[in-house]
C-alpha cells in the first residue's frame, strides 16, 4: 500500500532517513534499515576528512534543536567502507540507500559524487547547511546560478538520479527550484534547517555553540516546511522529497498534500524513538485506509483548492 516509485526507483514505503542522523556509520544506517525506513540518507560527506566544530555541536529549545555540526566526517573515499559493508544487506531487504554530498564547487561535487556512486541508489546534493562556512552549503543553494553549475557538473559526472537539497533560508525558493531543475535534478529534497539561530546561556553569558549560531530543526520549523514544499511543487515537475519537523503521519500527509511524494525523519528519532519509521508507515497506512485514498491520491491535493 505504501510503495512508491520515484526517479525509476521503487521504494518500500515513503518514509526516508533524512541527512546528518544516524548516518555516520554503517552500523548505525543498518539500524535504521531495521526500524522500517523505506531509505535511509547517510551524514553529508566531502572529499576530504573534516573535524566540523567543537562542542557544543547541538541544543534542545522549544520546539526542536539548534545544530551546528560543521559536516564532520572521514572523507569519501573512507566513507564508502562504512556503506559498502552494508550494500548487501540493504538489497536484501529492499532498503534504498541515498548518499549525501557536500564540495565547495561544482568540480569537488562531482569528484565526491563519481567516488560514491558505484555504492549509492541516489545522490542528494547538500547545497543547503546553513552553517558549514565560507563557499559551502547554503552559500551555495542561496545562489540560483551557482545551485545550477553544481547540480549541471554533477548531472554530468553520474548516471544515477540526483537530488537537490534546498534551504529555506532564501527570498524566493521556487527561484532555487527552477535553477536546480533546469541543472538537471531529478528530484528535490526541502528543507535543510532554518536559520542559523543562536542560543545564549544567560549565566556565562555566552552564545551555547562553539559555532554560535546553528540550524534550527524539529517541530517548531513544520508550517515553513509546509509552505516551501507547496511553493515548490506549484513551480516544477520533479518528485519533492519533504523534510522538517516530521514526527507523526499527520506530519507525513500533511507534507504530502502540499506535493511531497516522500518525506525525511531526523530529529523526529528523538521524540519517539527508532522505531518511528515503522510508526510513520502505520500511521499513514491507516489514515488511507479510514479515508478510502491511495497514496497517489493525496500527494499534492491541497493544491486544489
Ligand atoms: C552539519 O553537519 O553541520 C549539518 C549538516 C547540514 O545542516 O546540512
């Protein structure tokens, strides 16, 4: 009831892991594999090793958490051991695995995309991190013309599908979406966090991260969410992937009558566990179910009225 083919691709079910969570090892993404995600998004990773900041790297607020990471992580090329290591057994049990990239320009894009394609079903382009520094993330996906080269260079550099990830914190979003569309997305993931926001502790006196500002995920960021998928579903015709604030299938449907035809967990696994994934499916299943609806049926329909 809740397969879904996108990009070519068949999917078990439309409720994916999203980027920068429980990523970072193989172990971890076969966790995930196991609490029923239909895909699973691993950590953004570049062509060289990163630290990311120092801690603190994250903060819990009203209504999500403040992140700040830096996109740490190994490298590509050592990356690719923690997936390869798990390809097998993501086939096996019909998991599709989306690698998530970062570079400071078009040509890093595509060398890291050319390294992790041969392990990877789809490439997610993160032209969105609002807090990675100069040249990278949303410095990138703020620019129409620049999201464009990237997601051109990569086009061209891989076989495999690939997916823009857009950042909310821009004038007109459906700018960024025609860019990276006419770049040759084939699909496209909204919306990376919102921000970057800052939290001081009034006893220090300080800013709380190291970086002191960082993105702003959970809850809190759901309606802007809402309203980025809307406007990008009513400007291009690719598959939109949502993301945001997801912790129930109310969220889930809610994402998918605005045009989403799959939608990103993340902080979502701190509010009611791993197995979310399989709460999600359930919830959504049910609400089809009690409606008379299939999937297909839903997936846009607020654009009706
Ligand atoms: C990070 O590693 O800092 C988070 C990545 C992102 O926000 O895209």
């Amino acid at each position: 009831m809740l397969k879904i083919n996108i990009c070519g691709i068949d999917f078990k079910n439309p409720v994916f892991l999203a980027a920068g969570i429980m990523g970072e090892t193989g172990g971890a993404l076969k966790r995930i594999a196991n609490s029923g995600a239909g895909a699973l998004c691993t950590k953004s990773v570049g062509i060289e090793k990163r630290i990311g900041h120092r801690n603190p790297t994250m903060i819990e607020v009203e209504g999500g958490f403040l992140n700040a990471m830096g996109l740490p992580n190994p490298g590509v090329k050592e990356y690719i051991k923690e997936i390869y290591e798990i390809k097998d057994y993501l086939k096996r049990n019909g998991v599709k695995l989306i690698g998530s990239i970062y570079g400071k320009n078009p040509q890093e894009f595509s060398k890291v995309a050319e390294i992790m394609e041969p392990y990877v079903d789809l490439i997610e382009l993160n032209i969105s991190c609002p807090h990675a520094g100069e040249g990278y993330g949303a410095q990138i996906g703020q620019d129409p013309n620049l999201s464009n080269r990237v997601v051109s260079s990569v086009r061209e550099s891989v076989d495999i599908p690939i997916i823009a990830k857009l950042t909310p914190n821009v004038a007109d979003i459906k700018e960024i979406a025609k860019a990276v569309v006419e770049g040759g997305a084939d699909a496209i993931t909204a919306i990376n966090t919102l921000g970057p926001g800052m939290v001081i502790d009034i006893k220090t006196k300080k800013p709380i991260l190291s970086n002191k500002f960082g993105g702003m995920s959970g809850k809190a960021i759901k309606p802007i969410a809402i309203r980025n998928i809307y406007d990008i579903y009513s400007v291009v015709d690719v598959p939109i992937i949502g993301v945001g604030g997801i912790t129930t299938g109310e969220d889930a449907i809610e994402f998918m009558l605005a045009g989403a035809s799959a939608i990103q967990v993340g902080t979502g696994i701190y509010y009611r566990g791993y197995d979310i994934f399989y709460k999600i499916c359930g919830e959504i299943e049910e609400y089809l179910i009690e409606n008379n609806l299939k999937l297909k049926d839903i997936i846009g329909r607020a654009h009706e009225f």
